[in-house]
C-alpha cells in the first residue's frame, strides 16, 4: 500500500477522547460482533466479504450489488442484508480492516505518525497518510460514504477526528480544538480528494503540499524546511 510507510506490524489499543493521552484503546469502528454469533454465521460473514472483495478486484465497485455478492458467495439474499444491513454495511464492512490498521498505527506505530514525535509532526504525518490512504481506495471510499445525516457521526470518521482533536489539543490548549479538528478532517474527506484528484486534474503531490500549509497555519508553527515525503516519493 502507499501508506505502508507509516504502518506497524502489531495493532496497538487506541485512547478514548476521555482518558490521558498516553492510555491508549483502540476504538470500535464498527458494531463488534455478537458473541454468540453461530460458526455457521461468521463462516457466512467472511465468506461474503471475500466474494465481495473479489467483484471489486475483477469488476470495480459498480459490480457490487447485494444480489451479486450472494450470488458470488452461493448464499441466500437474505443473508447478505442480515449480515450487513445494506449495501453500505457491506462496503463499510471491506473498509473496516484497513481502518483499523491505520488506528493501530497511528496509536503504536512508529514516529512520526506514531507515538514519539512532537504532536505537530504526527498532524503532518496523520494526514499524508489519510491522503493516500484514502487515494488508493477512492472508489470503495466514495461508494461506502454514509448517508448525509450519518456521515460525520460514522465511528471510523469519530474515530479519525478523535485523533486529530487530541493532537490540537496538545499543540493549542487554549483554542476551539473541537471546531479546529472538523476544518482539518474536511480537507481529508474521501468526496473532496475525489474533486481535486479527478475531477481537477491536481496531483497527490499538491494536496501533500497543501496538508503540510494548513496544518502550519492552523497550528501557528512553521511548515518544515522541507515537506515530509510522501510514501510514494520515499
């Protein structure tokens, strides 16, 4: 992956908003599942998310159809919406592992995206790693954004901005962090990255550079001499 600069082997725990900043647990960025949950049912799971997975890798995300994905996975329709609700379960559900591993870095992984580096340094990290991230799943991205009434209140986007809101805090102890957090994740929104990257033509290098800029303006500090390199340019 062209984020897999920033990415650690062992998934650590990740902090809630409302502990110190150095107790770190990993947050929930999907329901858990129910433990009692029969073998036969996460056989049925799994099994789905692998048919999906490879409509994706064979058609694109337009060939993911809650029919479909049955078909693929020869089981009933009905199992796919009891599974995952929707279509958008579905997609959310793909989406879920790399979520998690992004946590896990940015929680544990090494400086400077993980723990170890000046908290400005992690804002910089944090987002060019989102960016690309983001970048290499932008279809999946795109077609899993939540309906417009839930899509800031998703727990992979709260788990997301929780992040940067602890970083500000840290850096601007005295500012409306909470305001701050939701300016910074709008630049990192998956439709905004698709405008930029598709529709207008710019490259990952500018939004990079743009991340960079606003991060220091925002922050008041000074950008870096030079701007971290992207993991494409490492």
């Amino acid at each position: 992956m062209l984020y897999a600069v920033f990415m650690s082997s062992a998934p650590p725990p990740f902090p809630k908003p409302q502990e110190p900043f150095d107790a770190p647990q990993l947050l929930q960025v999907e329901q858990p599942p129910d433990p009692c949950l029969r073998a036969d049912a996460a056989r049925n799971r799994a099994r789905l998310l692998e048919a999906a997975a490879r409509l994706i890798a064979e058609h694109g995300v337009a060939a993911v159809t809650m029919e479909a994905v049955a078909a693929a996975a020869q089981v009933g329709k009905g199992t796919v919406f009891r599974r995952f609700g929707d279509r958008t379960g579905l997609l959310r559900a793909l989406l879920d592992h790399s979520d998690r591993q992004l946590q896990a870095d940015f929680m544990g992984g090494p400086p400077p995206l993980g723990p170890g580096a000046p908290p400005v340094d992690r804002l910089r990290a944090f987002g060019v790693a989102v960016l690309y991230r983001s970048a290499e799943r932008l279809d999946l991205l795109m077609a899993a954004q939540p309906e417009p009434t839930r899509r800031f209140s998703h727990p992979a986007v709260l788990a997301l901005r929780t992040h940067v809101l602890v970083l500000l805090r840290q850096i601007l102890p005295d500012a409306d962090c909470d305001l701050l957090a939701q300016t910074l994740m709008a630049y990192l929104d998956p439709a905004l990255i698709h405008h930029l990257t598709r529709q207008c033509g710019m490259p990952m290098e500018r939004l990079e550079a743009g991340w960079i800029d606003l991060v220091a303006r925002v922050t008041a500090t000074e950008p870096p001499d030079r701007a971290p390199l992207s993991p494409r340019r490492r």
